[in-house]
C-alpha cells in the first residue's frame, strides 16, 4: 500500500468539487464512486480514525487520518458518512458532510 502525505494547510477548502464529480463522471457514476468510498472505508477503514478520500481528477479512492483534517481545524466532530473529495491540481477539497 502506498503512502502519501497531504498538507492541508497549502489546500482550499471548496464547495464545488462534489458537482464537478458530477460533471466529470456522471450523476449515476459518481454515486457509484461514493459508494466504492464508503465501502472502503467499511472493509479497511476505523471508525472516528479514517476517512474516505476521493481524487478528483482520476476517481481514485483512498483512507485518511482524520487527525490531519482535525489538526488544521477543517472538522471538529466526525460522522460516519463523511468524506472528502480532493483535487491535487485545484489545489482544493471538499468534506461532503452528508453522503448516502
């Protein structure tokens, strides 16, 4: 499994990365990646310690700390049906705080 380190301090927190998901993928297929994130998350992931990440620019899907989110203040409480979808070349992300 590959590691990799984000710094979040140098990334935007945005509100439109989930409909450009949209945009890019399709409304069924990006649900579908949602899913796939959730999922993930469900076989791999611990409760109130990871999250789901979703990169936009590929789909790809992964697990985060969620300590690295807390630590730059971008959550303070977490639910189980969080996560986020980033985009490295926006240099931006987005917590989707209620995904189904």
């Amino acid at each position: 499994m590959k590691s990799i380190k984000i710094e979040f301090s140098k990334y935007e927190p945005v509100d439109f990365l989930w409909s450009e998901l949209i945009e890019d993928y399709g409304f069924e297929k990006a649900k579908n990646i949602v899913s796939q994130a959730k999922d993930l998350q469900k076989m791999n992931g611990k409760k109130n310690i990871t999250m789901p990440i979703i990169f936009s620019g590929t789909g790809g899907l992964a697990l985060i700390p969620m300590k690295l989110l807390k630590k730059q203040d971008f959550i303070s409480s977490f639910k189980d049906t969080q996560l986020l979808i980033f985009n490295l070349k926006k240099k931006s992300f987005q917590i989707i705080k209620e995904a189904s």
